[in-house]
C-alpha cells in the first residue's frame, strides 16, 4: 500500500510579530484572519490556511527549528499581472524582481516574488495555458 496525498491543508509560518504578519497578509494578499484553537490564529485563504506560530511563544515542544523568514511559498491566482503589481505599489510592496515565467507543480507560472514582514519569499503566481 502507499499513501496518495491529494492536498494541502495547512502550512506553518513562524514569526516575529504576529500584528504585522497579519496585516500584510490581510492587506496585499486578501486573506482572512481567524482564530482557533487555544489562542492560535491562522490566515484562510480558498481552502487552506496558514497557521501561524510566535517565534517567542513556542506552541509545540516537537517543533525543533522553527524559524521566522526560512520559507518559501508560491501562491497561484486568477487576478491579472498587471492588477498584482498595481495592488503591490499602492500597498508600498516592492517586487525582488520583474515578472518573469517559472516551473509550477501543475505547468508553467508568471509570477512576481515579494517579502513578507519577516524575509519569507512569497511568490504570487498566474497560471500559464
């Protein structure tokens, strides 16, 4: 037997500043902030979340090297180019690079790479036919 993974459901990001975290992601990416569980909040976003974790708050004693900035995610979307990067300059989000073509795990992305508040490489990316 093997197992088939169909899906991702969440994904843990460590950080500093749980405010700033949030806002940012709220604001240039439209996610939804809520809280769960003991305390916990995660941003939702389509069906999945991300579950945040406060590097000074250590929620799990398993977690061996959490560390805020150390990630590297790629977020598909409909929204045009041209709208991304519009939406980024009036949020005061810079681009690390132009918008250039990349390998996706469906196809081929044009996708633009930003920051987040704590170095995260955050790549938003169109779906290519």
């Amino acid at each position: 037997m093997s197992i088939e993974i169909a899906s991702l459901d969440h994904l843990v990001l460590t950080v500093r500043d749980l405010e700033a975290t949030c806002r940012f992601y709220e604001r240039v990416l439209g996610m939804e902030r809520r809280a769960f569980g003991d305390g916990r909040t995660a941003l939702h976003f389509g069906k999945q979340k991300l579950n945040l974790h406060e590097a000074a708050r250590p929620i799990d004693p398993n977690v061996r090297h959490a560390t805020p900035g150390s990630a590297d995610l790629c977020f598909l979307t409909e929204t045009p180019m041209a709208a991304i990067l519009t939406h980024f300059a009036a949020e005061g989000v810079a681009p690390i690079m132009p918008p250039s073509e990349r390998s996706g795990a469906t196809g081929k992305l044009w996708s633009v790479y930003v920051y987040d508040p704590d170095e995260n490489l955050i790549e938003i990316a169109n779906p290519l036919p």
